[in-house]
C-alpha cells in the first residue's frame, strides 16, 4: 500500500510502505448475467484470477474503463467498489500468510456528476479501498478540474477528518467533452502539490506522457508524483534500449519527450486474460531483458489483432467482449456478457475470436517461461 510522512492520515495510509505502488495494475472487466446484474461470485473469481497469488496484478483496479463503469448504475458501482475492497483484504490475507507482497485494491469512483463522484469517493474509504481513480473529463458537470479538487474533495476530507489517495485518470475516450478531451498541463501541475494527489494514469501518446512527466517533476514539492502507462504496448517502446547509432538517437530524443523519467507502472486492459504474462513483460522491459521483450510483445501484439474486426468496410476494436470470451473459454469467469453498448461480437466473430485464441494460448506455452503462464482461477 501507500505511505507518506504527510500529517493527518487515515487509517489506510498508516498501515503502507513509503512510496506509491510500482508494477502492473490490472482494470479489471466486470462479470454481468444476461439481464446486466453483477455476478458477485464470478467478480470475486476474476479477482483472484488476475492477482495470481502475487505472479499477477500488483494493482486491482475496479470500476474502469475497462469495467464499463459508464455503461452502469452508480448503486452497481458503489457494489463492485466494495465487492474489489473486500476480495482485496481477503487476497492478501493469503498473500501474508504466504510471506508474498500484498496487492492494493484501487477503485474508480468517476460517475456522471460531481456529487455522485463524491459519494463514490466515501464508498471506497467506507470499504477501505487503498486509493481511489479519478478522470476529471469524464464528470458531466464539473467546469474546473483545479477548483473541484481544492474545494470539494478536499471538502470532503476535512469533514470526516481522513483522506484516501487519489490517482487521476486521462483518456480521451471517455471525455465527455468533445473540446476538453485531455486535463491540461498547467492543471496537473497545480494538482500534483496537493497532499492526497498520487499519481496519473495516462491512456495517450508518448508526448501527452511527457508533458505530464514535465509538470508532475516540476511541481511537486510534497513528494513522489507517479505516472502509469495507460496504452499498455508503450511500455515496449518507453524501455527499448538501443545499440546503433540511430537508435542512440531515436532513445535520446525518446528521454527527451519523457523529460528523462521513466513511469512507476502499466495499466494493463488485456492483462485481466493473461495477468503473469503481462507481469513478467514488465519485469522484463523494466530490467533491459531484450530478449523476453521480444517474446512477448510478439504475444500480446497478436492478441491485439485478435480483437480487431472489419464491419462495413472500417476496423472495430472488440476488447472487452474478447476479454470476457477469453476469460469464459478458459473457465475463469461462467458469462461473457457485455454491457449495453459495448461492441459485442457476431456470432461468426465469436468463433473467430476463439479460433485465434486457442493459437495463442499455444504460442504461449511454447514461448513464455512455465512460471510466468496464467493458472486457473483457485
């Protein structure tokens, strides 16, 4: 978990270790029925499965993106917030017992208005989640990001006399603004002071990645300002070590767009199918290991092909419905169904999907190191 010398901490904070989390964070997806009600029993499994007793996600996280979270209720999100925080503390009782590091449960708490996202916010320190992800962009009502976190959540935190760590979250995707798809720089910069502000979760190109880099290590005067990778590939580009001279360059101008830092993590999205694999490719592009580099991104890139699909002459990314899939396929999780207005397969494309799968599930039994090969959900 998170510790920091600042005054006034909660009981979370009191109990963590001196810096932010580092490693693989998981989104985790959330298991629906066919009538879109949260399958409690399978979540919980999804849950164990990606934390791999300590070989998989260092971060839970649960209500993202990834786990349609704008496409449900605020009562469901609130239920899977506390459904993620009590898995959590029941994973690391084991994890303990086994003299493994524990895992910290991280919970989106964005909604469609400041106030529900406030609510959200008391639920997971209600449910004593480690920390909590919040994406400015994608509240409906909120006009200024800066002033939001000033006045109300800090509101908030001197009320009840304890705060939770907050992570940021930027992805264009999800912004309900057209015009305001990104949180600017200048914002980051001011937000990265405040006492309860951790980090970011950045899902966009190297440059957006480095202007955060910049503001996060110039502004923040209070202590460690993490950044994680949310396009999770980039990870194989931002730790490539090059040899020729061009590559000298290449790297050196690299650095220079990340401002000579490196990020603390990876949001991972297709990690929820293959959590030790995208574990290990971490440890591997962190530490220089080429050749694991190689045998993996060859892996995951054809897992990204394999969630692409052509309808009507245009490309349409199905990620979700293939996690979902995947995760049904290998026994994980008993329903791979969709939220309403997620892009689901054809029937065609469902074997499709499976077809492909089954190929790299192969290549990765050839390839990948037995240790480091997803096991079943226990």
């Amino acid at each position: 978990m998170i510790e920091t010398n600042r005054p006034n901490l909660s009981p979370i904070q009191s109990r963590v270790r001196s810096r932010v989390k580092r490693g693989l964070s998981i989104p985790g997806i959330t298991i629906l029925d066919p009538d879109g009600k949260i399958l409690e029993d399978d979540q919980r499994k999804l849950f164990r499965y990606i934390a791999q007793e300590g070989r998989g996600a260092d971060i839970l996280f649960g209500v993202g993106t990834t786990g349609e979270f704008n496409r449900m209720t605020n009562d469901d999100r609130q239920r899977l917030i506390a459904i993620l925080a009590d898995e959590v503390h029941k994973i690391n009782k084991g994890l303990t017992h086994r003299g493994r590091n524990p895992v910290e449960g991280w919970a989106g708490v964005t909604a469609e208005t400041k106030s529900l996202t406030l609510d959200n916010i008391e639920c997971a320190m209600d449910s004593r989640a480690d920390a909590v992800v919040i994406a400015p962009m994608s509240i409906g009502d909120l006009e200024e990001v800066v002033s939001f976190f000033h006045r109300e959540i800090n509101d908030l935190f001197e009320k009840r006399g304890e705060y939770i760590p907050i992570f940021l979250y930027d992805n264009r995707d999800i912004a309900v603004h057209p015009g305001r798809q990104h949180i600017k720089t200048v914002d980051v910069k001011r937000l990265s002071r405040l006492p309860f502000i951790f980090g970011i979760k950045v899902s966009a190109p190297r440059h957006v990645l480095g202007n955060y880099m910049r503001g996060a290590s110039h502004y923040n005067d209070q202590g460690e300002f993490a950044i994680y990778i949310g396009n999770a590939l980039l990870i194989f580009d931002v730790f490539h070590l090059e040899s020729s001279l061009i590559g000298l360059v290449r790297e050196y101008w690299n650095r220079f767009l990340m401002h000579d830092t490196l990020p603390v993590g990876v949001v991972s999205g297709p990690a929820n199918v293959l959590p030790r694999e995208w574990k290990r490719a971490w440890h591997a592009c962190y530490t220089g290991d080429e050749h694991l580099v190689g045998v993996f991104k060859e892996i995951f890139k054809d897992f990204e092909k394999a969630q692409i699909y052509t309808e009507n002459g245009a490309p349409v990314e199905k990620a979700i419905a293939c996690f979902k899939a995947a995760l049904k396929i290998d026994g994980v999780v008993s329903s791979d169904t969709v939220a309403p207005g997620t892009p689901d397969f054809t029937e065609g494309q469902r074997k499709q999907f499976a077809e492909s799968y089954h190929l790299i599930k192969e290549k990765i039994i050839r390839m990948c190191p037995p240790n480091w090969v997803s096991q079943g959900a226990g």
